[in-house]
C-alpha cells in the first residue's frame, strides 16, 4: 500500500515537471523549505491533503448565503468545491469557490 501511494506521488512529481511554471514552483518551495529538490518538494506535496482552515456562513441583505471558506494547500490549492448534503448524505446544493476581493482568499 505504502510503496503504492510512494509510486503514484512519483509519477505525479513527473508530471508536474511537465509543466514549466509548476516546475519552478516546487523548485521554490523546495529552497524555502531546505528540501533536497523539486521533486521532493512535489512528492511532499502529492501525500499532504488541503486543509481547511476557517469556514463562516452567513446571509446578506438580501437573504443571499453566503460561505466563505479558507483552504491552504503544500503549494497552492487548485479549485475549491462547495456541497450542502442533506442529512442521508445526498447533495442538496453544490458549486465551485472564487477568490476573494484580495485574489487569495
């Protein structure tokens, strides 16, 4: 199982060099956090699962719900998605994240 999960981080650790601006991302990260290279700062990456730090939800003026939700990820989180599940675990309202005013919240 292990060698499964360390296998399939490698692979996408190849992957993510096949893109250039997430190559030089790693290599980044990799620097600040004195890893031994890129590659092990996306394998790093690859076994850490985004955490959600903060979630409010509240109603405008208008009677709008609004979620705001704070998500970090290892490097940087991709998209978000947002579910309201009714109590037997069916979807009742799904849709995706934006960022905020600031363009990281």
């Amino acid at each position: 199982m292990q060698r499964e999960r360390f296998r399939l981080a490698s692979l996408y650790a190849k992957r993510a060099f096949n893109d250039p601006e997430l190559r030089v991302e790693y290599e980044l990260v990799a620097k600040v956090k004195k890893l031994p290279s890129a590659s092990a700062a996306a394998i790093a990456d690859y076994f850490r699962s985004p955490e959600i730090m903060n979630a409010k939800i509240s109603t405008d003026q208008s009677g709008i719900v609004i979620v705001e939700v704070v998500v970090v990820d290892y490097l940087r989180v991709k998209s978000v998605t947002i579910s309201v599940n009714a109590p037997d675990g069916s979807v009742l309202e799904s849709g995706n994240g934006v960022l905020g005013i600031d363009n990281q919240t």
